[in-house]
C-alpha cells in the first residue's frame, strides 16, 4: 500500500535542490537528497539517504488544481498556492522518515502547505517541523 502527502506551495518559491537541502540541515533532518535533483524536472522514485542509509521515495511536482479537485475542503487553506510536490513511500519506515523530513523542510523553505489526506491533517510552515520531529521520533 502506498501512503502519500502533498506539500501545496507558491510556484516563485519552489526551491533549488540545494536550498532545500540547505533547509532539511538547518533543521537537524538526517535527509540527504540526491545531488542532481531539479524538482521541476525530476519525477517517480527519488534516490535518498536517511541516516547514512540508502533508501527513497516517489516525488512529483505538479499544478495544485489537480490534486486540489480531490481534497475541495483543504482549498481556503492552501489559497493561491499553484503547486503541488507529492510524495509516496510504502510501508518501509526509512523511506517514511525520509519523506515525511523532506517534506517538512519543503513545506518550510516554501511557506508552503503540508497536507496528509490519510488522517486529513493539515501543517502550516512552522508547525510542520515540530509534528515531523515528534513522528520521526516514535519511527
């Protein structure tokens, strides 16, 4: 089974690889993103390491409408913001910690949206780190 999130953010603030990298380190987040990434090119599974581990998960940047048609309730918070970064893991907890820190810096560095439909929880900038570091402690 594949579980999923959605970080919903302006296109002018998608990042470079390195400033989202840059932010996972300020965040204390053990991600490391693959070297050559460019989010605007870059889709499907994403080589990363967590913990000086190999492992990954599914990437994808895309316009916010289409995901945004199967979640209407999330649009007043999500508001102008035109772009959608999906990431998808399995049930693999290294590629669920990846993923969720991932996220968490890119919902960060973007002023972004986190959305995770499973659980229908929805993260602001600020609150999203605290969140992924108490999920990343109980993994």
């Amino acid at each position: 089974m594949a579980i999923e999130l959605h970080v919903f953010m302006h296109d002018s603030r998608v990042p470079s690889r390195a400033a989202w990298q840059h932010t996972i380190e300020q965040l204390g987040f053990p991600t490391t993103l693959e070297r050559s990434l460019d989010l605007r090119r870059d889709t499907g599974f994403r080589p990363t390491i967590y913990k000086e581990q190999p492992t990954g998960f599914e990437f994808h940047l895309e316009p916010a409408a289409g995901i945004l048609s199967g979640y209407s309730h999330i649009a007043p918070h999500v508001g102008d913001r035109d772009m959608c970064a999906t990431f998808r893991w399995g049930g693999d907890l290294t590629e669920c910690a990846a993923a969720l820190s991932a996220a968490a810096a890119l919902t960060k560095i973007a002023g972004g949206i986190y959305y995770y439909p499973d659980d229908d929880i929805l993260y602001g900038p600020d609150e999203v780190v605290e969140a992924t570091r108490r999920d990343l402690s109980s993994i």
